[in-house]
C-alpha cells in the first residue's frame, strides 16, 4: 500500500495522492532548467503535476508534459486561473494554449480576494464560468483554493448549483492545524477534498519560531523509522505522511533529484501511521501558532470576497 493512496474526489475523478508543485521554489518563469526539472520529476516517479496561471511557468509544464513521452491519460494535471480572474474563459483558454493540452484534470480558482475589484466577477459568477468549462469537458474537476469557509458557503449556496467545488488547496501543516480546524472540518462535513500545498513547511521556514517543535519532529521520525525497519526517516517525509494521514492529497516540490526520490520512494512502500499520541505531540509542539507561510488573506475573519 503507497503512504500517498489515491483519493477519489465528489465527481467521481481519482486524484494520485502526491502532486509535483510547480509553484513555490518554481516560481517566476520559463525556463530551460525548469523544463529539466519537471522532467526529472517525471523521471523519477511522479505523476501528478499540480500548476497555475500565476507561476509563469505554465509553457516549461507543458515543454515537460511533452517531452517526457508519457501517454497524456497517465498524467494528472492541475492549473489555477489567478492573474486572470477578470475573464477566466480566456485565462483557461490561455493556460490550455501554453501546456499545450487538449483539456486539464482539475482547474481552480486560485484565491477570492480580486473579487471584490472593480471589473471583477463575483464568487458566484466566477463559479458559474468554472462549471460551464467542466461541462465543456476540457476540465474533467473543478475547485478552488485558499477559499476560507465563507467563501466556499457563497459557492453551495448558488440556487442551480451543477457542480460544488472538488477540492480546495491550502496551506495544511501542523503550524496551521488548529486555526485551520473550522475549514477542515466545514470541507469534510460537505465532501470537499483538501489539496495541501507547503506540508513540509514546518521543517524550512518559521526560523528562530518553531519553539521545541524540531526536536519533537525528531523523535517522532526516530520513531517512524523503527516501526518502518528503516535505519531514517526524513522529517520532511514524516510531515507530508502526517498530511496524507489526516486525508489530503499532498503538493510538494522541490529542485533537488535526491529530494524528489525521497517523496517517491514513500509511494513504493507503506511508511507506517502515525500513532495519535505523535500526532498530538506534533501539534502541541507546534508553538507559536498559527504561522502562516502563504495567503495572508486567509486569517482574515471578516472581509467579504
């Protein structure tokens, strides 16, 4: 059994259960490099391509998806319309032309907070445009991301509603668990999958602010590795683990080939759970939350989008 299994999303669609993220650490533009290293990725094992609008990168992703040879129905990938939220027909028209795909597995609205701009749609509107490309069938899932729960609640409350939202990608990590609980639970309770993006943070960001969360980390991934007849476990494995555990399906990346094996690898064998009480440990540890890395915009309680 793979750590990362599969997750069958509302509509029907099954989704691999680790993604390779293009944004991030890929942020920025095309570029040869970039078409190598998602090439790599491939290479290694990957095939679950999560991209946006926003990276500027959507050209080198479709380079990739080309040359890599790999028959398109193996591949799973995403794309966000972002910068593009004023006329998402000609985004998504735009995207589908530079990754050079006939259709996308999962397209999503990137973030709400343009809405309330000047020219721009609202949510509902929005969502309307979303659910005739899924109908058009050159986008087989729909979603959103970064959505806090009223935004999603403006979604399910549109009168026709065809198609509610398939997943919503955040940020998911121990550092957010707690202040993250009322969005966890409002998308399990409506069957909504969690795509989560910068699992591993906690291992490379928040310098100087983790309190005694690493060394925690540490003893749960000493433990890990026993349990696993492995002589280490990676934190960084440990955390995208406990990210699968809890449900989501799990967006890393990384630039390193050493890096992207170590993500693969945990595919080709069943690291083992987690128990509770590490759980616990983790998220106690976890100290000061919540820290956020992205989407500010998130912890705001009271603006309307």
């Amino acid at each position: 059994m793979s750590t990362f299994a599969p997750v069958s999303l509302s509509d029907g669609a099954i989704v691999p259960g680790l993604g390779f993220g293009v944004g991030t650490a890929h942020f920025g533009g095309d570029s040869p490099e970039l078409v190598q290293t998602i090439k790599t990725a491939l290479e290694v094992g990957f095939r679950h391509l999560d991209g946006a609008e926003a990276y500027k990168n959507e050209e080198s992703l479709g380079k990739a998806i080309a040359e890599s040879g790999i028959p398109r129905d193996e591949l799973y990938v995403t794309t966000k319309s972002g910068p593009g939220l004023k006329d998402i027909p000609a985004s998504f028209d735009q995207s589908l032309k530079k990754l050079g795909l006939s259709h996308v597995d999962l397209y999503l609205i990137h973030w709400p907070y343009d809405f309330p701009k000047p020219g721009y749609p609202t949510i509902e509107e929005a969502w309307k445009a979303l659910e005739a490309i899924k109908d058009s069938g050159r986008a087989k899932s729909i979603g959103v991301s970064n959505f806090r729960v009223r935004d999603l609640e403006k979604i399910l409350a549109i009168p026709d509603l065809k198609h509610k939202p398939a997943c919503n990608q955040i940020e998911f990590h121990p550092f957010m668990y707690e202040a993250g609980e009322e969005l966890f639970q409002y998308c399990k309770k409506h069957d909504i999958a969690i795509e989560a993006y910068g699992p591993t943070s906690p291992a490379f960001r928040f310098d100087g602010n983790r309190g005694n969360f690493d060394a925690v980390l540490e003893e749960v991934s000493k433990a890990v590795a026993q349990r696993a007849g492995k002589d280490k476990v990676e934190p960084s494995q440990v955390l995208l683990r406990l990210a699968a555990q809890r449900g989501a399906i799990v967006i890393t990346t990384s630039g390193k080939d050493w890096r992207m094996k170590e993500c693969v690898s945990l595919c080709l064998f069943a690291l083992s759970c987690l128990t509770q009480d590490e759980i616990d440990e983790l998220v106690k540890a976890a100290k000061p939350a919540p820290q956020r890395a992205f989407m500010k915009h998130m912890d705001d309680k009271d603006t309307e989008y």
